[in-house]
C-alpha cells in the first residue's frame, strides 16, 4: 500500500508501477491515505478528502461506533476489527470508481 498524498508525484508513480508490473507485483495506491480505505468499510463516499488527518476524523466517527475506541495508526488488530466490513469496502470502492471516476484515466492510461 502506498499513500500518494504528496503532490509532485505522479511521475515516480508511474516508474513504481512500471517496476512493480515487471516484477508482478501488485500495488495497492490510496489517495490521500490508507484510512480512505478503511473508511470504506463503514460508508459509502466518494468526498474528496485534502489531508489524512479530514479521513482519520472522519473514520473516527464510525470507528468509534462499531469498536467503542478512538483509531489509532498503529492498531495491531485492524485487519480484525475490519474484516467483517470487507465485502462494504469492496462496493463502496467500486461504486467510487465506476460512478465517480469512470472516466478519468488511471496512472497506466485506462480509464
């Protein structure tokens, strides 16, 4: 997973792919953070977020509904506490792009 936050980037992640697809590996690219992945768990939204810290404050909310915790980063039992939600993750992902961006060109030109 790499967060692609930072502006300027675009290029270096072109190169990446690139390098990654030659060696098949698959990357995993979120945009701004890794929280708007998890964020997917709980809803559906396509809001463009500028900064981690707007994703973590908005998964706060739902992550304190359905843990009783506040999120933290470094949480060892993430992957637990969102499991059962995956299936929510993968339609609100794909609901984003095909509804959202379909037809803005991915970094390897497919739309």
């Amino acid at each position: 997973m790499l967060d692609v936050e930072q502006p300027g980037y675009r290029r270096q992640l072109i190169e990446v792919r690139a390098l990654a697809g030659k060696h098949q590996i698959n990357l995993a690219l979120s945009n701004p953070c890794f929280e708007c992945w998890l964020l997917g768990h709980f809803e559906r939204t396509a809001r463009a977020f500028t900064s981690s810290d707007q994703v973590i404050e908005r998964l706060n909310q739902s992550w304190r509904k359905a843990t009783g915790q506040e999120y933290q980063k470094n949480e060892a039992r993430i992957y637990e506490r969102v499991s059962a939600y995956t299936a929510t993750a993968i339609s609100t992902a794909r609901f984003v792009r095909e509804v959202h961006f379909k037809d803005v060109e991915d970094l390897d030109g497919r739309a």
